[in-house]
C-alpha cells in the first residue's frame, strides 16, 4: 500500500491522473482533475481500494480529505463512488459543515445518497468532525518526521501520540532521535 505518490502529472482524463513517478506511471482516481495541469508536480495521498473486480488508487490532496473519504467508506451505504465526490476538494468544506450542522438537504445532493444515507453518515460523523477540528495541523518539520517514521514501518496511530511533543524548534535529525525514543516509552 502507499502512503502518498509525489510526482509528474503526465495525463489527465476523466476522472483520473497518470502520475510519473521514477519512470512508473500510476492510474489515480481523482475527482475534478481538471484543476490541474500536465507536466505539473504534485504529491498525493492515496487509498488504495480492493474488492474482487476493482483495484484502484485514489488520490486525495491533503490528509484530511484522505482520511474522510476512509471515514465515509467505512458507513455502511457508501460506496467509493459517494465518498470520493464528497471529497471533491470543491465541496470537501461544505460537506463537513453540512455533517457539523446536520444538514440532510445538503448531503442529499450528492448522488446515490438518500435521507437515511444521509442520517446514516451524520450519526457517524458528526462527532468525529468536531474533535477533528480540535487536532493541530503539523508544521513542515512535523510532517517530515511523519514520513520518516511512516518510511519507518511505525504506524500513524503511533505517531499521533508523539508528534505533537517534539521540540521543533531542534533540527530534523534531532527531532527525528526523540521521535524515536518517545515512541518506544509507548
């Protein structure tokens, strides 16, 4: 599985991306990709989605709208094809306001999502969007030591008990060390 492709976007369709990356080029599912450019680089985080006839990876420009599409699949009643459109980064803002203010009328818009898809999906968000916008974003530093431990082989749920106790105003392979002993006092 990957954690994020970074790369050059060698075509554009529908509603996927090639994505060169070391002379592989990756198929990514990426909703309104014609945002973007050809030739531009960019980084993604991915989901790489697996059933009996479908591979496919998905690509997701920050983490959050990565890890609210995995929130979304994980409702029974959404399918990848409901998720990845609600997080269209166009509607990806709108979307979790309507879930805060439970607002069916706006979920129901989307399509293949019912009244009780919609109450479905609000149950199960609605809290976790609130404590998600109590969490810090990380700085630069953080986010390198993050990929470094994730390149690691430690797991994100790991990580997010220690990044926020690093010092960052030390230097990266400093921080990187304390990472490393905080997450063995775990």
């Amino acid at each position: 599985m990957y954690y994020y492709i970074k790369g050059t976007i060698k075509e554009i369709k529908n509603n996927i991306i090639i994505v060169e990356n070391n002379q592989i080029g990756y198929i990514i599912n990426f909703t309104n990709p014609y945002d973007l450019q050809i030739n531009q680089e960019i980084k993604l985080f991915t989901y790489f989605y697996v059933t009996e006839n479908i591979h496919a990876l998905y690509g997701f420009v920050t983490v959050e709208m990565l890890n609210f599409f995995q929130k979304l699949i994980s409702i029974p009643g959404i399918g990848v094809k409901s998720a990845i459109l609600m997080t269209n980064i166009d509607f990806f803002e709108e979307t979790q306001k309507a879930i805060k203010q439970s607002n069916i009328n706006y979920i129901i818009k989307f399509p293949g999502i019912g009244k009780k898809t919609a109450q479905q999906i609000i149950l199960h968000l609605h809290k976790n969007l609130l404590n998600l916008n109590k969490i810090q974003k990380l700085n630069k530093k953080q986010e390198q030591i993050q990929e470094a431990l994730i390149n690691l082989g430690f797991k994100k749920t790991q990580i997010g008990k220690i990044i926020y106790k690093l010092n960052s105003s030390q230097k990266l392979d400093l921080m990187l060390k304390e990472a490393l002993i905080l997450i063995r006092e775990k």
